[in-house]
C-alpha cells in the first residue's frame, strides 16, 4: 500500500503505510534483516519527495547501518544505499558530501557491474551535475560524457537516458556560451524525444524551449520563438495552465521577442508569465520582480514611461523586501527608475535614483566596474538636463576613468 500511494505521488500516505510495515518487520525480524533497510529505503525516498531532506537523510542512514552488518562491503544494496545519500545531499546542495556518497557507490558498482551497466552511468550524470552545481563545468562535462557513452553501448541511440545526457551536455555548453555544440546536443535529444514518444509529451516541450533559447542565443531568433511557441502549448495542455515550466517559457519568449524588438508581444509573454507566478508564488518572490523589472524594460522600449515606472517600482519594493536596500538588484531597480524619470524629463527623480543605485554598485563593485561607469554617466546626463553642470562634469570624469580602467582590463 505505501508504494501505491507513494507512485500516487500520496506521500502522507505512503509514509503511514511504511512506518506500519516497519513495525511488523521490527517485530518479526528483528533490526538486523534486509527487508527493514529495503522498509527504511522506502520511507527515504517518499521523505525526499516531500523535500524532508533530514528526515530522508535519517532512513537511508539505517538503512546503509543494517547493510553495511549484514553483507560484504562490496556489496550492490550498499552501493544503493550510498547512492540515495548521495541523491539526497545533493538535493540538499551538500556537493561534497554528495560527492563522497556517490564515489563509494561508484567504487562498488565498477567491481561488480564493470563499466558498461547503466547503474554506473547514472552515478556518472549525478556526479556531473554536482560539478555543473559547482561551477565546474569541464569536470561536468567528463562526467557527462562518460554517462553518454555508456548509455549509448548499452541501450542504443534511442533511448530516454540517452537524450537526458543530450539536455545535460547541452546544458553546460549553454553555459560556457559553446552555443553550437548546446544546439547539435539539444537536436540530438529532441530527434529521439520524436522518435519515442508522441508529440505531446512534456519532455518533448522541455527539449523544444531549451532548444528555442539556443536558437535565439545563435541569432535565429525566429527559429526560437517558433520553438518555444510550440513547447508552451505542448505544456499547457500537458501540466495545465497554472505550471512553473509554462510561466519559464512564457518568460523566455518575452526575453526572445524583446531581444528581437518585437515589444509589444514581449509584453504579452511577460505578463502571461507574471499572471501565473503570482498564482504559483505570491507577490514576495525575486521571480514576481523579475517578470516586473522585464515588463518595465519592455514598455520603456515602447516609450509607455508610465507604465515602465509603475512596473520598476514594483520590482523595487519586492527586492528591498526580500533583499534590504544594499542588494545589487535594487541597484538594477533604482537604475532603471533613473532612466525612465530622464525620459520623460522628470531630471530630479532620476538623479535621486541613481545616486540610489551608484551608491550601492560602488559598495558591491567597487569603482572600477561597468555598471559604476554607466551609472555615472547617466547621473551625469540627469545633472546636466537638470542645470547642475559642475557635478555633471564631475560624474563624466569619473565614468571615463572608470571606462579607461575597464577597457585595459579588456
């Protein structure tokens, strides 16, 4: 019963029925049998997924005491065991101690299974996503490929393993900005995403959005737009219309047609990403002032100030909120007010934002970063549109200090 309604994503109830079996296995058993590691395991994962990450830490614990007492060390149930504690700290961000669980299980795994067995390449991805956690993206990648190629020997191209390694190679090269080996990764993984399911699958519409902001990175804006049109549909009609993933990918093809100069229709994308993050979040989340601050970008380019300031001012009073008054993002916030104000020539208001904004940069930065240039500069240009020219000369001389510094550092 507790597995029914743990793949009933029933987690409660999953847990109830665990904790019962235990008991009666306890008592007939005794502490020291299989069958309470394999009861203890299945109260970790159900605690996982209710993101109990201590609690899951706790089971999978007794579980890798009972089967370290009862078998050899190289033995596939403790190589299991490892592997969950090693799933859970990750999901915890605790990468080296992730990192130290999924080792042993490797070590153990290669001893029996060799190197070709899928259980070895899923410790491989794991391990791959950590240093992707980290930073590392080399290290990422090696891990990532040698997930790859073993799933490729064992299970052939077409296979869902495979085209997950596809997205997380691509994922890394995204970040490295090595956006044509991201793009030949994402082609990959969507040709077997086609070839296995039916065209509304949600992988199918992942594959597709990742692949759109490709595309858009590469210049073939309209290929991305077309892209991420179709996975929001597919999506839509697959996990509803109130969906983290939907609002994502509205958001990018805001990003996408906003990058593009199409304004009006980054406006729409953005708001219908807004609607559905207020529904998911509440007001009080960085992703609210996120899809504010691109709304007030886009109905600036689309000379609507009023209507920009409104949204910038939005962002700011989430951001003070959830950050303080020294956070680099409601430096970005306070900038984009200045700009705005010295649009539509309101010169005092936007010189009071911006002093806000240079004010914080310099505490972040320090003075010789580019943003502390282009806050000076257009503090300046506010001064100057306001009569205050000694000052303004004074922030123009800064900023091309600041510009000279920069472009030798370059």
């Amino acid at each position: 019963m507790g597995l029914i309604y743990y793949y009933k994503n029933q987690f409660d109830k999953s847990i109830e029925y665990h904790e019962k079996a235990l008991k009666i296995r306890i008592e007939v058993f005794g502490l020291k049998h299989d069958d309470i590691a394999s009861s203890y395991d299945n109260l970790g994962v159900a605690y996982l997924n209710k993101v109990q990450y201590d609690k899951a830490v706790e089971c999978y614990g007794n579980a890798l005491k009972i089967r370290l007492e009862l078998y050899k060390s190289n033995h596939a149930d403790i190589a299991l065991s490892y592997y969950n504690l090693g799933v859970t700290h990750n999901s915890k961000r605790e990468c080296d101690k992730a990192t130290d669980y999924f080792e042993k299980a490797l070590q153990i795994r290669l001893k029996i299974f060799g190197m070709n067995h899928v259980d070895v390449a899923l410790i491989y991805s794991n391990l791959g996503n950590i240093y992707y956690y980290k930073v590392q993206y080399k290290k990422a990648i090696e891990y990532y490929e040698k997930a790859l190629k073993i799933r490729l020997d064992v299970l052939g191209p077409n296979h869902t393993e495979v085209a997950s390694s596809y997205d997380n190679l691509a994922t890394v090269y995204d970040k490295v900005a090595q956006y044509d080996k991201a793009k030949e990764c994402y082609e990959k993984s969507l040709g077997i995403r086609f070839e296995i399911y039916e065209l509304d699958h949600v992988d199918v519409a992942r594959t597709l959005s990742c692949l759109g902001v490709i595309y858009c990175n590469t210049e073939q804006k309209a290929k991305g737009i077309e892209c991420m049109k179709n996975a929001v549909q597919i999506m839509t009609k697959m996990l509803g219309p109130n969906n983290s993933e939907v609002a994502l990918t509205y958001y990018n093809l805001g990003k996408a047609c906003y990058d593009d100069d199409q304004y009006d229709q980054a406006i729409t994308f953005y708001e219908a990403s807004l609607k559905i993050r207020l529904k998911i979040l509440g007001i009080a989340h960085n992703d609210i002032a996120q899809c504010y601050d691109a709304l007030g970008c886009a109905y600036s380019c689309s000379e609507q100030y009023d209507k920009a300031i409104e949204c910038h001012e939005k962002a700011l009073k989430i951001r003070l909120e959830i950050f303080g008054p020294n956070h680099i993002d409601v430096a970005d916030s306070y900038f984009e007010l200045g700009c705005n104000y010295e649009e539509m020539d309101r010169h005092t208001k936007a010189i009071e934002c911006y002093e806000q904004s240079l004010k914080i940069r310099l505490e972040s930065f320090g003075s010789s970063h580019i943003d502390v240039f282009e806050t000076y500069l257009n503090l300046g240009i506010a001064l100057d549109g306001n009569g205050q020219h000694s000052g303004a000369i004074e922030c123009y001389d800064n900023a091309a200090k600041i510009r000279a510094v920069v472009d030798e550092k370059e």
